[in-house]
C-alpha cells in the first residue's frame, strides 16, 4: 500500500479535476456563494500525524457535523434519560422533514435529522441562558480541536435565522409535545448558531479523534467520554448520520460518519484515524457529493471500511 500521504494527496487532486461536484446548498442564503470547486481532504492518527490534500485549512460552515458534539454534549449532562426526547433509529426520510413527527408524539426518529438535533439542543439549553449554552458548545469544539480560534460565522446564523421557517415549524410542533421545553425561539438560536461555526477540515478532523479512540482524545489528552458512549454515538453515526442517504453511505464508505449542508463529513476509522473532508457540492440527500466519492476511494486503498477489506 502506497502511504497515506500520497493517497490523501492523490485522492485531493483527482477530485479537484472532476466535473461533476453536486449543488452547494442554496436555502441557506449565505452558503450559496461558496465557491463548488473548493476541496479538502485530512487524515489523523493518533499520534496526531496528518495527512492533508487541498484545502486543509480552509473554515467551512459545519452545519450539521455540529450535531455530533450537541449529543456528545447532551449525553454528559443528562446521561441515557436524552433518549426519551429523542429516538435512535434511522429516518429514512430527509433530513427536514416533519412527518414522522405526528405518529410519533413529537419524538424525533433520531439526534441528527434536524428536528432531533433542535431537540437535544433544547437539553443542552435547559437551565441556562442561550448565550451559556452556546459558550459551552464553542468552547467544547476549541478543546476537541485543540484551538481556541474557532468562532461562529454570525452572518451564515443571522442568514438561516432569517430564513428557517421549516426548523421553526419543526420546533414548534415539538413543542406542542412538551418535546421541546424552553422558547422556541432561543433553542432555535442556539441551533443556528452552532450549525453555523466555521472549522477547517484539519479542526474538524482532530475534533472527531475521541470517536475514533474510544472515547480518549490522544492530543488533548483526556478522556472526554466513556468507551461504551464513543462506540454508541459511532453506531449512530453509522446508521443516521447521511439522513435517507445513510445507508448508501454504510454500503459504500463503511465508517460511521456524519455529513453537513456546508459540504463537510467527519468520518471515523475506528482505532485508524479521524477523517474530515469538504466540498461544497451536494447530491439529492443533502450530503457532499465528492466527499463520499473520495472517502469510499480512502477506504477502498486503506481497507478501513469497519466491514472489512
Ligand atoms: N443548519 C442546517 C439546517 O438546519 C443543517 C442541515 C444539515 O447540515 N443537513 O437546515
């Protein structure tokens, strides 16, 4: 096997030459100028040793990849009682969608579609003021990714604030559930906002590294959650985290992993590496086009795949 730092830098510059790069996301007004051609591929091991191709260090907006460390957050706080606001089980259904909502009393299928992801936000919230909330989403993001520069791109928050009447309608009807506790209006900003942090695929990826080594992060080390909890968040991004896309990605990736609207998905090789990779360009279900593209080219040489070689 070639090393990774040449399959990184091959798979980076075979993407950038490919002309079919998917839709960048256009209902969020703000992301509609990125530009489809950016590309960014990094690996890291445990020993922190990266291997970077294209963009590596470029901040994208991560969207929903946020909702992994919202879980991981909210599973601290209150433990296995999260899963009574909210279920584990794959949607089958986009990832803004309200219909399985009514049959289910307001329970949503699973924390990474967007109405379970506004839910566990809200057990975030609980108990505190949104601006807290957020600072210690922000602030657990610094310390994953071992950066204290990472922020808030307030202009993509105000620009889907301005225009997410579907997350609105989801949060609301949620709340007609008792699903969702505080005002409908601060959940869902602090919602927004953590969406719409911006991180670079290097952050991203040195982010993700606890998943990836049971629960202990060997950079900053500490163990930031139980082995047990690592492998379960890990099973969800398995089987949740492309939305009705997922399981094609299981089919073709096989590693748990968890995409954004930005064009971002962390992906995790269990005991191997941290992966983030980014383009901008999406496919039908909302997840980055060539991103699935170039990780099912890594595991395919890497024979990572959870599944075998
Ligand atoms: N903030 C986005 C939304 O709520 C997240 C969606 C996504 O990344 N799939 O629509």
């Amino acid at each position: 096997m070639p090393d990774l730092d040449t399959i990184v830098r091959d798979i980076a510059e075979e993407m950038r030459a490919r002309p079919d790069r998917g839709e960048v996301a256009r209902y969020i007004p703000e992301l509609a100028g990125v530009d489809p051609q950016a590309f960014g591929l990094v690996v890291i091991d445990g020993d922190g040793r990266a291997a970077v191709g294209g963009d590596a260090d470029i901040p994208f907006s991560i969207q929903s990849i946020s909702k992994v460390f919202t879980l991981t957050l909210a599973l601290g706080m209150v433990g296995d009682r999260l899963w009574r606001r909210v279920g584990r089980e794959p949607s089958g259904s986009p990832f803004n969608s309200i219909v399985q909502l009514e049959r289910e009393n307001g329970i949503p299928r699973n924390p990474f579609i967007n109405a379970g992801a506004i839910a566990v936000t809200d057990v975030i919230l609980s108990g505190h003021q949104p601006r807290e909330a957020l600072g210690e989403i922000l602030r657990f993001m610094q310390f994953l990714a071992q950066d204290n520069g990472i922020a808030i791109d307030e202009k993509v928050a105000a620009s889907e604030k301005r225009t997410g009447f579907r997350n609105a309608a989801l949060a609301n009807y949620m709340r007609s559930f008792g699903v969702i506790e505080n005002p409908v209006d601060y959940t869902l900003g602090v919602y927004f906002h953590h969406c719409a942090i911006a991180m670079s695929c290097r952050q991203l990826a040195t982010a993700g590294l606890y998943l990836a080594y049971s629960g202990l992060h060997p950079l900053a080390g500490h163990t930031v959650i139980s082995a047990e909890r690592a492998r379960r968040i890990n099973a969800i991004m398995l089987t949740c985290g492309h939305y009705d896309g997922s399981g094609d990605f299981a089919y073709r990736v096989g590693l748990p992993g968890k995409s954004g609207v930005g064009g971002g998905i962390l992906a995790v090789a269990p005991g191997k590496a941290s992966i983030c990779v980014w383009s901008p360009g999406l496919d039908a279900a909302g997840n980055s086009h060539l991103g699935r593209i170039a990780l099912e080219m890594l595991v395919k040489r890497t024979g990572w795949s959870i599944f075998g070689v």
